[in-house]
C-alpha cells in the first residue's frame, strides 16, 4: 500500500523517526502475527520502532483486514508497564497521542499541569485546532471545557487562551509597554500577560520578552516569580514561567523536562516529536546535561524497553 507523500513526515523534517525505505507491508503484519502468537517482543519492537507512524497507520488497517482483529488490543496482551504504553503511544495517530496525553492528565486524582502545559504551549494553532477535535471526537468531551473543570482561576483562562491561540504580529514597543505598566501598577493583573503571550506569534515574542528583559535588568522568569508570587496560585505562575520558557527555547524546555528520565514524560516528549523536531531536543538535552540522550538511555534503561527508547532516539550524538 503506498502512502500519500504528504503522510510520509507529517509533523517537520527534522524527526528521527523516518519511513522504512523498503516497507512492504503485508510482509510486516505476517512478522507481526507470528510475533504475537510467539509472544516475541523484541520483534514487535523492531518492526514498530522503525517504521513510521503512517507506516504503522497502514500496518493496522491491513492487521484488522487480515485478522479481523485490532492490533492494539493484540499488543496489550503480551506487553506491560513501560513498554506497553509505549508501543500503544506508537500505534495512535500524532493527533491521537497528544489528544490522549491530555486526556490522562486530567483523569483520576489530580492534575498533571505540567503535561497540560508542555503540550498547550509547544504546539502551534494548527496543531492544537487538530488535537482539539480529535479529543473532542475520541472521548466524546469538549477538551476546552474539561480543562476549565479541572482548573480554576486565572490558570484556567490562561489555558484556555492557549488552546485558542491565533498569534499575530506587529510593533514590538507596543506590547514591551504594556507589559512594563502591568509591572508599574500596585494592583497586580494577570490580564495583560495571557492576552499578549497567547496572541503573537513566537519571533515577536522573544522580541518583547527581550526588550522586557534590558528594562528590568532581569530574566523575565524572575520578573513573574515577583510579581505573581503573592496571591496568585502557583499554577497560574508555573504556567506563565513555562510559557515564557517555551517562546525563548521550546527544545531546551522539551529537553530540560525530560532530564528526570520519569518514564511517562519521557516516552510522551520523545513519541511527541520522534517525526518533527526531537533532533533539536537531543542537541539542547546534550548541551544542557554534557551527556547524549542516547548515552543517557543506555544507562538508565533495559531490555526490550531501552531498545524501544533507543530506535525512537535513533543515534548517538
């Protein structure tokens, strides 16, 4: 089955996972079934690790053909832990994984605002038009809604304005002058900061946040953790300090947040950007930690596990 050129690398050029040049399909979903059958793990992980996701998209569809069965639910009957997650990460569309990894960090006990916010600040208005309606059609819920029942207050709106970001550009003063009244004032307002950072696009932004900078005398992180630090909740100054993180170096923020190598964040980064940009995000995970992410694998995975983390990762730097 050939694919469309347009699927072949949806999401950017500078990916580490790429098409299988030599990707005969019904040859694969054979492999694949006498690996289920075999209980054959590190088979599975070869073959899904090294095709891509529109490859894996077309690998399903002949699965289902074929068996009249849903591969997924065959991978989830001899994976588990880690590796299942991951594997079932690599079977969902781009637009399905990121639409479940919001989902999961709003379901059960708390929170995890961290992922809420990795995923709403790195990802463009087009693909977050894609991932709503996708979360929408998938769970049966208004994505927007849900974050407004898990979250309150000015993080809620915050949140919000993220999902609907349409950022624009123009004078750079304007904004920079906005800011530094918002700062002159006694009574503080987080008004002015979710409506400039939510609505202008990156380039412009790291101008403001600059300009902002060389009038404070200070990195604008310290600028919010004085000024929101009070009465403020600390999602609401978490949320801004990641934005601003992700505006000035998104792939040093993607790399910073993997450095605790917790699973879940770290398969979530690294399946997240495997087809667009996670290249960048092992230069600035070397440069920040002296140590390649592939190194860093190596030493603090095993088995099967390691071996899925590694083709996603691809080389060494």
């Amino acid at each position: 089955m050939k694919l469309n050129p347009s699927e072949e690398l949806c999401w950017g050029t500078l990916g580490t996972v790429r098409p299988f040049p030599d990707f005969h399909p019904e040859r694969d979903v054979a492999v694949i079934q006498a690996a289920l059958d075999k209980k054959d793990i590190n088979t599975l992980v070869r073959i899904l690790t090294n095709r891509s996701n529109a490859q894996r998209q077309v690998l399903a569809q002949i699965y289902q053909n074929l068996t009249k069965k849903d591969l997924k639910a065959g991978l989830k009957k001899v994976l588990s832990g880690d590796l299942e997650a991951l594997m079932l990460g690599l079977m969902m569309t781009p637009y399905q994984f990121e639409a479940h990894r919001l989902r999961q960090a709003m379901e059960g006990v708390g929170t995890d605002e961290e992922t809420l916010l990795e995923i709403l600040c790195t990802r463009t208005p087009q693909q977050l038009s894609s991932i709503n309606a996708v979360y929408n059609k998938e769970y049966k819920c208004d994505l927007e809604k849900d974050l407004i029942s898990e979250t309150s207050g000015d993080f809620t709106k915050l949140l919000v304005a993220l999902l609907k970001k349409e950022p624009g550009r123009g004078p750079v003063e304007p904004d920079t002058e906005a800011l530094s009244e918002e700062l002159s004032n006694k009574k503080v307002d987080a008004g002015p900061w979710i409506r400039i950072l939510t609505t202008r696009d990156p380039a412009h932004l790291r101008n403001v946040l600059i300009q902002l900078e060389a009038e404070t005398g200070q990195p604008v992180s310290d600028v919010i953790e004085k000024r929101f630090g009070g009465i403020f909740s600390g999602d609401f100054k978490l949320g801004l300090k990641t934005l601003v993180r992700c505006i000035q170096n998104p792939h040093l923020y993607l790399a910073q947040r993997i450095k605790n190598m917790k699973a879940s964040v770290l398969q979530g980064v690294m399946l997240s950007h495997s087809e667009e940009d996670l290249l960048a995000v092992r230069v600035a995970y070397k440069a920040q930690t002296g140590t390649s992410l592939y190194t860093t694998l190596q030493k603090q995975f095993k088995g099967d596990l390691q071996q899925a983390l590694l083709a996603v990762c691809r080389a060494e730097d």
